[in-house]
C-alpha cells in the first residue's frame, strides 16, 4: 500500500517533537469551475525537534501517534539549505 505524502510549512514548534504543518492545495470548485485555495492544518511528529517556523517539509501518514497526530517529518527542505 503506497503512503499518503504532503508537503508544507511548518507554522508552529512550541510542542515537544510537534509540528503543526500548513498545507495549500489547489482544487476546482464543482460549481464555478474555478480553482482556489484550500488550507489545512495537520499535527506531524518531528522525533529530533529539527524543524522550525517557516521550513518546508515532507510529511507522511502513518498509525496515530496520539489524538491528533497521525502525521511524521520525513524531510526537512530547509535543514539542507534548500530555501524557497
């Protein structure tokens, strides 16, 4: 089974090995046929607290960690260098 993988920017770390991750997509409105944004928020598990505001990042699904985490960093674009 393949796993679900998004990418975004992780908006908030004050949680211990807790991000919370923004994530856009673009999708078109069944009625006007336009596209527009759609913004989520989802809780990943960063396990070395590497990640921090403003850093694009990988995550992927996985079993439920806790409540509201189901979410894990897989790559950390801006901990390479790699800035948008």
């Amino acid at each position: 089974m393949s796993e679900f993988v998004l990418d975004g920017v992780v908006t908030s770390n004050s949680c211990d090995k807790t991000v919370t991750v923004l994530v856009t997509r673009r999708v078109m409105h069944p009625k006007y046929k336009k596209y527009v944004n759609i913004t989520k928020k989802y809780h990943a598990h960063d396990e070395k607290n590497e990640c921090n505001v403003g850093d694009n990042v990988v995550i992927c699904e996985t079993a439920p960690i806790s409540k509201t985490k189901c979410w894990v960093v897989r790559e950390n674009n801006s901990a390479k260098g790699v800035r948008p």
